[in-house]
C-alpha cells in the first residue's frame, strides 16, 4: 500500500527502461534497426566506396558476435562490431594535427582547412571538419562550404601523396637527363 520493498508497482526507472527503444541489429539503446547507423555505412579503407554492413556472427566459435565488413568484392575490411564502439569510447589525444595527421601543427591551422573546392563547377573553399556520427567518429572530413562537395581525408591524402610521388619522380628524370647531357 505504501509502495515499498515488496510493493507490486514498478519502479520508474524499471518503467522508463522498458519503454525505451532498442535496435535489433546494434543492440543499442535510442533507434530501431531500420534506421541504425551501423547497418550500413561507408567503408573506411581509402577509396574503397564501399558500403560496410553491420551483420551477426553464425560462426560456431562467434555464434551471435556482431561485426562489420565492407560488401565489396575484393575489400578485406572487418571489424568485430565491439572493437568498434571501443574505438569510438577510447580515443585518445595523440600529438599535431586531428585532421591530416601532420606533428608540425594544430588542426586550426592545417594547411587543407580552405583549399580551394575540388569540383570544376565551384569556386568555394573547403572547412576540415571531424564527423561526429557514431559510425565515423572523429573521422576528418573536407567539405566545400559553397556546393557540399564532400571528401573523406583518408581519400584526400592519398591522392595527395601520388601526387607527390609523381613530382618526385619528374625530377628524378630531369635530373637524369640533365646528367645524361653533360
């Protein structure tokens, strides 16, 4: 009658638990299965564009183990979907630039944040930014600020580094045949 110890009406916070949502697929609480960020998202592997898929282990040694792996033929993406919330959990502050990775400054002065647009149409300049989707958290990103053209870092700096590469190599030769001539 009182409602204490023994009492048959539940507590609130038993009755709110209840009545929160929570999402078959991820197992997480806030969202169902047919909208989970995890289900699918893109693949973090430079280039890749693929999509990767949150799917449940049917492996007698991982049966019920949720993971993720990128459905592109020829991607070897994976991750054990835990890992992954750890990754998202753990991060750590490690030293220079959360943008591009370079030790010799801060994000706030990255020599990507206002590069010119990429798209051939646009005359806009680019903001490095971090995602703060659960699924690519902490992920840098380039995004025009006039067309949305949108670039993963990942992407931008490997093609950055060909480039480079490329220059390097065009030198070599010249200084190749310039030696060659004498």
């Amino acid at each position: 009658m009182g409602g204490g110890e023994g009492s048959s009406k539940s507590k609130p916070s038993e009755s709110s638990e209840s009545s929160e949502v929570r999402c078959q697929m991820c197992d997480r609480v806030g969202h169902t299965g047919i909208v989970c960020p995890w289900v699918y998202s893109r693949c973090r592997r430079p280039f890749c564009n693929g999509i990767r898929k949150l799917l449940i282990s049917t492996q007698p040694n991982s049966i019920g183990t949720r993971f993720i792996t990128c459905e592109r033929i020829g991607c070897d993406y994976f991750q054990w979907f835990d890992d992954a919330l750890k990754s998202i959990r753990s991060w750590t502050h490690r030293s220079g630039c959360f943008g591009c990775g370079g030790a010799d400054h801060w994000i706030d002065a990255c020599p990507w944040n206002n590069t010119p647009c990429n798209s051939k149409s646009c005359d806009g300049k680019r903001k490095l930014s971090m995602s703060t989707t659960e699924h690519n958290y902490r992920i840098p990103y380039l995004k025009c600020l006039e067309c949305n053209n949108f670039e993963w870092m990942s992407d931008v700096l490997v093609v950055s580094k060909d480039k480079e590469l490329e220059a390097s190599l065009d030198e070599l030769c010249k200084a190749v045949k310039t030696k060659v001539n004498l």
